[in-house]
C-alpha cells in the first residue's frame, strides 16, 4: 500500500502491473476482485483528494499558490489514473462470470464522473 500511496507513477504503475499480472492467474476470482480492489482504492482516494483540490484552487486563479496547487494535483492525478490504465490493462481479458475489475470500475466511476 505504502507503494501506491508514494507520489513516483512509475512505481505506482509496476506495482499495479505485478499485482495485476499475479491476480488473473488466480483461480478464485472473488479473492482477484478484493485484491484488486484493494490495490485501486489508495490511488482512488488519492484522485478523489486531487480533483478537490483542483476544483477548490479554480475558484482563486490569481493566486501562484493556486496554480502550484495545481500543478501538484494534477501531477497526482495522473499518476493515480496510471495505476487504474495497469490494471485495466492486464485485467482486460479475464475469464469469469463477471468481470475482474467490475468492483474497481463501480468505485472509480464517480471519480471518472467528475
């Protein structure tokens, strides 16, 4: 967890890829949804944070402090959606009755949304 929380996409990324690759060799696809599930939710959170923080920093455009704001927000953001392109990607062609990802993409959809 400490790995997805870290601010550097690019370990956030292979984390996700690891645990995504290891998930969809699992046979029991209930444990791959709550492992995946739990991999997505800290960058999730990290998302909902960064989109708050963007929209609370539109509101005072004048501010250089604003736009650093910003700028480290959405630097987060983008490094959180990496994790969730890993797992979409490695999870994409998973077998099952319902999907792998259907849990994830439940809880990102409100995020996604806004």
């Amino acid at each position: 967890e400490a790995a997805l929380s870290s601010c550097n996409a690019t370990v956030m990324e292979n984390v996700a890829e690891g645990c995504a690759r290891v998930c969809v060799q699992l046979k029991d696809s209930s444990q791959t949804k709550t492992i995946l599930t739990s991999v997505a939710m800290p960058p999730l959170h990290r998302c909902r944070s960064s989109l708050d923080a963007i929209s609370a920093s539109s509101s005072d455009n004048s501010s250089g402090h604003a736009a650093s704001q910003v700028e480290s927000a959405t630097q987060t953001l983008i490094s959180c959606l990496g994790v969730l392109k890993q797992l979409i990607r490695f999870c994409d062609a998973s077998i099952g009755e319902t999907h792998v990802l259907t849990d994830v993409l439940t809880a990102v959809w409100p995020v996604l949304k806004d």
